[in-house]
C-alpha cells in the first residue's frame, strides 16, 4: 500500500493537467477568436448603430432565436407569418385594454407559468404562424414570459438592421411627387448609410414651403424618437430672420411645468415660453395653426385640471375622515365612561344581593353603607362625565357639507371632464375629416372633376372647436368653483379644532395630564393663480367663401303644409370658391359668434337648402322693382326601383316623419331667395352665371347628387356610390 500512494499522486497530477483547459481560457487565443467573429459579421451588423459592437443580454438572445427559428424552415411564408406576430404583439401591448387583461392572467398565482403563457396566447389570438406560440410557451418555461414586450421590439429592431431598412418621416407643405420621392429616397440612401428606405410621409401647409426629414428612429414601428434630422423649411427660416420663439421651446416649457405639482406659476420660465407660445399662435392665419395651438393649450390646462380635480379630491377625503375621527374620538370617550356607570351599578347590584342575605348590620353595617354609597357615588360621576363629552355644536352640519362638496366633485365636476375630453376628441375627428376632405378636394380639382364642398366639413370642425372651448370654460369654472368651496370648508374645519380642542381638554384634565402643547390647525392657503395659455380667436372662415350676403327666406309651411309663403329674414347665402351656394338660418335667439361684419358663427345643422351652381339646370335672377330675387336648383338623382327610399312610406312612418321634424328631412336642392342690397346681388348673380357655364363640361360625366345625401359629400363621393 505505500508503495502505490506515490503512484496514485502522479496520476492525480496527471489528470488535473489534462483537465486544466477545461476550467482556463486560453489567454493567447481569446483575442483572435474575439477578432475572428467580428470579421464574421455583416456588414449590416456593423453598421446599424454605427458602433461596430456586437448586442448582448438575454432579450437579444431570444430575438435571435426567434428569428432563426422561422430561418430554419427555409420558407419566406413562415418568416413573414412570424413577423406579423410579433408586430401584431408589440402593437398589443401598446393598449390599455390588453395590459389589463394581462395583468390579470400574470398576477393569477393560482397559475403555473405554463398556463399564464397559455392564457397569454388566447389573449393575442388570431395567430398565423405556428412558432410564435411555442416560442411563448418556451419563455415561460425560461421564466422570461415578462421580457415579452421587450423581445418584441428587439425583434423588429433587428429585423430593420438584418434587411438594412430605415424609417425616414418626411414633413411637407405640398404632396411630393413620384419623381421628388425618388430622388429623396436616393438621397437618403446615401445619408443614412442603408440599403433602403422607408418614407412615410406628412403634409403640413405650416411648414410654407421646403421639408422636414426625422430618421433613426429608437422604435422603427411607432416613430418614436427620432435621433436624426434637418429642417430646410422655409417656415423655419422665416423665424430665424424675423426673431420669432422656435417652436422647439414649446415641449420644454411644457415638461418644466408638469414637473411643478404646485401649479403653473412656480417655473417663469415655463409661463414666459408658454406667452411667447401664445403670442407665435396669435398671428398666424392659418387654420391648421389654430388647430395646433388649440391641441397645445388643451394638453396643458387638461394636465392643470387633472392635478386640481386630484388635489381637491385628496384634500375633501382627508378632511371628512378627520372630523370623522374627532367626532369617533369624542363618541368613544362618551361610550367608555357610560359602559363603565353601568358596569358598576350592575356589579354593585350583584354584590349587595349577595352580601346583604348573610352581613350582621351590628357588625357590618356601617362600613357597608359608606362603601355601598362611595360606589353610588362613583357609578354618578361616570355618568355626569359621559354627559361632557361632547363633541362642539356644527360638526354634524360640516361633515354633511364637505359628503355635499364631495358628491358634486365626484358627480358634476368629474361628468365636466369628461364631456371637455369627448368634445376634444370630437373636434380632432373633426379636424381629421376635413384635413381629408382638403385632399380630396385638390385631388378633384387636378383630376377636373366636380370637388366636394370642403368648406362645409370646416364649418363642422369651427362648431365642434367653439363646443370644446365652451366645455372647456364650463369645466374650469366648476373647478375653481368648488376649489373656493374646498377653501372655505378648510378655513372653517380649521376653527372647529380650535373648538375640538377646547372641549377634549376640558373633559380630559381630569383623567390625564396634557401631553403637550396643542398644534394648532394652520388656515387654509388660498389656490394659487393659475396662468393658463389661452386660445386665440379662430381665424376668419373666409378663404374658402366667395361672398356672403344676408339675405330673406320663403318662411316654411305651417302644420298640414297652412300658412308660409311670406319671406322671413335673418337668412344668408355663403357661396363658397368651389361654386356651392348654401341657405342658412340661425334663430336669432341662439345665433353665437361676434356682431361685426362676419355674422354668427354658422353651424351645419342650420342649412336650409344646398346647390351646386355648376350643376344647376336652373339660375334665375329677377328684379321685380325694389325686390331682388335669385332661385337656383339642381336635378337630384331618383333612387333605384325596389330601394327603400323608393318605396311609399306608411302612415305610420308619415307620422313618426312628421313627428321627428327636420331631422329626418333631407336637404333641398333648391334655393330661393331674396337680397335687398343691388351690388351684391349684382356680384352674386355674375358669380353664378360663371360656375354655370363652367359647369357645362362636368355634367356629362358627373351624375347628380343623390336625394338626401349630406351637403359635405359633394359630387366626388356621389359619382363614387353610383
């Protein structure tokens, strides 16, 4: 055996040498396979952060891993089935909806992790590819199901760097053509050192002229962060030449504010850029700049009356459960003290009706009597001290007052916001459907084909606009009404601790010394001055009219069609620079709008009568003496057989028609008028005369308006349905 102990030493040095490379890198050659693998990527690799490194971490490594899954297969089917997963998924969690149906499934701890990715799939079904949920159910195994989101986007990330694929946005004031696009796109190649690109353009009639390119963009998809870009535009250049603030000023001013909790008077800096901001909006003249404007300055008095509602909230809550605990304070004091009166009585009771059978009054009935009356005495002090702990006259009152201020902040102030927010998202769509509306018109023109009335769609967004600014006034009016409410409730609390304070030392010096000296209640501060950017007036409607005159109406028929046919003032006529000439009446004792030269505001559903003067078949001017009358008309397109409007309304429906009112009317396609002042109804009927002759070469291939149709359609939709 001693023999063999050398031996079995030398074998086990033997084999640790052989081992030792398992355990030890090879210090001479890590840096040449560190070299050999960067001469193994691509050129794309190299080039898609201008880093030259290689990514790392475990969110690439499951991107990878996913892409070469679908690699493997060798179909493009596959890979571009995968692909649409994955942005289907990076799109999904970009929705409230969705996150919270999938913090539901993730904090399920009654489920494994196999079964929350399970649940997760089911969540983001319809899926074409059959990897994705494997891949899923691979990451919850990993216990990686959370870095989903993150995976997405590394994964489309990579799948712009792998394809040498760059997003470029492209801001102009006129629509590029194919050619400008071409070469834009050639440029961009060289400037953005890529293969390809992929140009999503917008047009912005603010920028004047010239352009504005964003590109490398943190999220390829959603355009989010833009670390490149120029900005050629004329708009820009004009600025800098005459000294206006640049509007990237704007979005820092705004941060510094909502960093202030307090506020939006704390930061100067902040309310002189958002001045300047108001001051930049009130002399542009174009309506897509009020529209800017407007968007601006609702996100900002949006995020100031989130804060108050919040703020008066926190502060009504918290004052209704502290008077709520002072007045349980003072009740409690008043139930200990009257338990413990009854308490004794009865256990007084109890004794003497034990003692008093077996005790020898000649012995026992002296101290029975002091000790049974020092008792009596006691069970009457308990409940003379109940009697003074009361809490001060007026708190009942105030609680009932601050539950009142509660229900109407929680009720009418909260409906407030909410009708301000529905408005201004309606006054988006509003926006959106006539800037569509605009292209469709310049589309119509250059095609010489009949445009739709883009000035109506504007008088629809002027009317949602002016409903989201009286919202808007209504609901901060309801907050800084209940905040001077709050104000006064506070001050008033604030006396009743005074109070509160007074009668509990009063009934407790007795019992207790004082534990110090009282902290006083500080009066409520008043709500700070708040200095909100204002909206400028919204710039005239007149760019898209021709003339508008006032103007007399036939007066409607009465009941059974009785009565009507005299002329009603207080019409006007609003020829627009497309050739449609529009009726409308406002009642005058709801008209809105200044009382210069423009007139009231006009609002769509006051139309009486709509034609298009290039179509009409009829356009009469007559002058019968003093009187000035024009009648225009249009042919309207009869419905097809058998289509419900071509069928003979019931009695039934003739009632419910005739019940509902104009609502259900469509709008005439005959205008009949009278003017009182000759040059205008000179120049009107000239205008007309030219749309009409105009007109002549468009009515061949345009089909008449289709009865009941809406006046924004126009005959570039109308020749679209037929």
């Amino acid at each position: 055996m001693a023999g063999r102990a050398p031996l079995l030493s030398c074998l086990a040095l033997f084999s640790m040498a052989l081992l030792a490379p398992t355990f030890t890198p090879s210090l001479l050659g890590f840096p040449k396979a560190k070299g050999a693998q960067q001469r193994t990527r691509s050129p794309t690799q190299l080039q898609a952060d201008a880093s030259g490194l290689n990514p790392f971490g475990p969110v690439v490594s499951y991107a990878k891993a996913l892409s070469d899954a679908a690699e493997s297969k060798g179909e493009d089917v596959a890979a571009t089935q995968e692909t649409t997963d994955m942005l289907k998924i990076k799109e999904l969690y970009q929705s409230e909806d969705f996150q919270d149906s999938l913090f539901l499934v993730t904090n399920d701890y009654n489920l494994t992790a196999v079964e929350q990715a399970e649940s997760l799939i089911k969540l983001v079904q319809p899926l074409q590819s059959s990897v994705v949920p494997k891949f899923i159910v691979f990451l919850a195994k990993k216990n990686r199901l959370r870095g989903l989101k993150a995976i997405c986007l590394e994964y489309v990330q990579s799948l712009y760097h792998r394809q040498s694929i760059t997003p470029v946005t492209v801001r102009v004031a006129q629509r590029l053509t194919a050619e400008q696009l071409e070469k834009l796109k050639e440029k961009m190649r060289e400037k953005a050192d890529t293969d390809d690109v992929k140009i999503h353009m917008e047009v912005d009639a603010n920028l004047i002229g010239g352009l504005q390119v964003e590109w490398g963009y943190n999220d390829p998809e959603a355009l989010y962060a833009p670390s490149h870009g120029i900005d050629p535009c004329l708009k820009r250049i004009l600025n800098q030449q005459v000294g206006s603030p640049s509007p990237a000023s704007w979005p820092r001013a705004r941060q510094r504010l909502k960093r202030d909790r307090g506020g939006l008077v704390a930061d100067p800096a902040a309310c002189h850029a958002l001045n300047r901001f108001t001051m930049e909006s009130e002399t542009c003249l174009f309506l897509s700049e009020w529209e800017a404007v407007r968007c601006k300055a609702h996100a900002v008095r949006r995020k100031w009356a989130e804060d108050e509602l919040c703020r008066q909230q926190l502060q009504i809550q918290c004052g209704s459960t502290s008077l709520q605990s002072w007045l349980s304070v003072m009740e409690t004091q008043k139930k200990v003290l009257e338990g413990a009166a009854a308490a004794t009585a009865q256990a007084l009771t109890e004794v003497e009706s034990h003692w008093r059978p077996v005790r020898l009054e000649a012995t026992d009935g002296g101290p029975a009597s002091w000790l049974l009356s020092a008792e009596q005495a006691k069970v009457a002090s308990f409940k003379a001290r109940a009697a003074q702990w009361a809490a001060p006259a007026g708190g009942s009152d105030l609680r009932k007052r601050q539950q009142a201020l509660s229900e109407h902040v929680q009720g009418q102030v909260v409906s407030a916001v909410r009708g301000w927010d529905q408005a201004h998202a309606a006054a988006e769509a509003a926006w959106l459907s006539h800037h569509q509306r605009v292209e469709e018109t310049t589309r119509a023109i250059a095609q010489d084909k009949a445009p739709p009335d883009s000035w109506l769609s504007e008088v629809r967004y002027r009317e949602q606009a002016r409903k989201h600014l009286s919202e808007q006034a209504a609901t901060e009016e309801l907050l800084l009404g209940a905040a001077a409410k709050l104000h006064d409730l506070e001050a008033e609390r604030a006396l009743y601790w005074q109070a509160f304070v007074e009668a509990y030392r009063a009934c407790s010096a007795a019992d207790v010394p004082s534990p110090g000296e009282e902290h006083m209640m500080p009066s409520p501060a008043k709500p700070p001055e708040v200095q909100l950017p204002e909206v400028p007036d919204i710039p005239s409607a007149g760019g898209a009219v021709l003339q508008r005159v006032p103007a007399a109406m036939v007066a409607p028929g009465g009941l059974f069609g009785l009565g009507g046919g005299g002329w009603r003032e207080g019409a006007t006529l609003v020829l627009t620079i497309h050739g449609y000439l529009h009726l409308f009446y406002t009642d005058p004792k709801v008209a809105t709008g200044k009382p210069e030269d423009a007139g009231p505001e006009l609002v769509e559903s006051d139309i009486q009568a709509s034609v298009y003067a290039p179509m009409a078949t009829k356009c009469v001017f007559q002058r019968r003496g003093k009187e000035l009358i024009l009648e225009l008309a249009e042919p309207e397109a009869t419905p097809p057989e058998g289509s419900p409007s071509s069928e003979k309304p019931s009695a039934a429906a003739s009632l419910r028609k005739w019940w509902s009112g104009k609502a259900q009317e469509p709008v005439p396609r005959r205008i009949m008028a009278r003017l009182s002042c000759p040059d205008e109804f000179k120049e009107l009927e000239g205008r007309c005369h030219e749309f009409v002759r105009k007109g002549h070469a468009l009515r061949a291939a345009t089909p008449p308006r289709v009865a009941g149709a809406s006046p924004t359609a126009g005959y570039a939709e109308a020749a679209g349905s037929s």
